[in-house]
C-alpha cells in the first residue's frame, strides 16, 4: 500500500515538472497557449493524468493535442529520471474543460439571478386575496369575552 501523501508529492512533482518541460524544451509550432492544471497519479505510480487547458478554439485545441502525443515519450522519461521511480509512469493528457464549466455555470446563475427578479416583481404587486388578517387575533376574543361576562349573567359579586 503506499501512502497517499507520497502519492500527492510525486502528483505535484509530474504536474511541475511537465510544465517546465513544455515551456522550455518542446518547441514544436502545434503547441498553443497551454497551462499544465493538474496532475493525478495511479496508488501503485505506474499511470499519471496530466491535464491542461489551451487558450484559443478548438483548432488549437487538436493541434496542442497533438503535439503533446508527439511529446509523450520525451516527458515521460524526464519525469522517470526526475522521480527516480523504479518504473517511469505513463502519461495520459487530458483536456481539461473548466473554462466552459464555468462558463455554463455563469449562465445559469445569471437565469436565476433574472428569475429571482421577476418573482419579487411578481410579489411586490401581490395583493390579498381576501382580508388581509383573515384570522381572529388573541386580543380580540379576549375582549369580547369580557363584555358578554359583564353583559349576561350576574358575577359572585353583584349576587350578594
């Protein structure tokens, strides 16, 4: 079993270290405006995920793509002889999509944001349908009970 922190570590390391990479050594024209976001890598050290996000369409997207694939041998083994692992781990790129996350996710709060609006609109306008107290208050039955006391029947006092 190995330890997760270790795991985390050699995580970060791989992320560090194919940023650099990619920023200093591939020089191949395909590569876009690319930020290395995260890594992750298998309990046993053997796959690591590498994600990345590209600045620009989705032409740019494919081409950076591929250029990272024509790269994946020579990243691999500089993370192997950087690890210093027994078995250098394969990499696997993936695109990682937070940019229209975040984008969907504005758009939703901006619907909610507009409907919340309309409700209070809505409400501001709202009259009753009836009263607007259409239920009998506390006070008001105590002080008709204390007139038909007076009113009705003698009390102990008036008796004697």
């Amino acid at each position: 079993m190995t330890d997760p922190a270790k795991v985390r570590r050699h995580a970060e390391r791989i992320r560090e270290l194919v940023a650099s990479v990619v920023r200093s050594q591939i020089k191949d024209p395909r590569l876009g405006m690319i930020t290395i976001t995260d890594a992750r890598i298998t309990a046993d050290l053997r796959d690591a995920t590498v994600f990345y996000t590209v600045l620009g369409d989705a032409a740019a997207q494919a081409s950076t793509a591929a250029a990272l694939e024509s790269a994946k041998g020579m990243l691999r083994s500089t993370v192997g002889k950087a690890l210093g692992l027994r078995h250098s781990p394969t990499l696997t790129f993936v695109l990682d999509d937070v940019q229209d996350q975040v984008k969907h996710i504005d758009d939703l709060l901006a619907a909610a944001r507009q409907s919340d609006a309309e409700v209070q609109r809505m409400a501001a306008q709202a009259k009753y349908a009836g009263e607007p107290q259409p239920y009998r208050l506390d006070e008001d039955e105590d002080a008709e009970g204390d007139r038909d006391d007076d009113e009705g029947t003698p009390s102990a006092t008036d008796r004697r």
